[in-house]
C-alpha cells in the first residue's frame, strides 16, 4: 500500500510503499509526517493541486504551532 508522506518545513510530499520513517531530501534531512490524502487522491491531482494542498497544510500546521 502507497502511503503519503509531507515535510513539515518545506512542504515537499512523497510517497513510499514500505518505510515508515521518511526524511526529506529537499531540506536536509527533516523527519516527514503521514499526509491525510491517499495514494489515489494524491494520484489524481496535478502539479498546481499538489503545490497548493502543500501550500495549505504548511499554512494550517504554522497557524496552529502559533
């Protein structure tokens, strides 16, 4: 099963089938966080839909640490 996985400082996303403890290679190393959306929903989505769904989870997740 695919899984969705988001970086909390930069926002990038991947997807891994197996590992469970995901670092992001864009940032230098920051552990990812599990996304809420599905391997067929992130799918579905084009390149302007992932940005602005990242875009937005970064917005929430800084509003609330606030």
């Amino acid at each position: 099963m695919m899984k969705v996985f988001i970086c909390p400082e930069c926002g990038s996303i991947t997807t891994v089938s197996r590992r469970k403890e995901i670092y992001c290679h864009k940032c230098g190393g920051t552990r990812m966080l599990p996304s809420k959306l599905t391997f067929s929903q992130y799918s579905e989505m084009d390149e302007q839909q992932r940005k602005d769904y990242s875009d937005s989870w970064l917005y929430i997740r800084n509003k609330t640490k606030n």
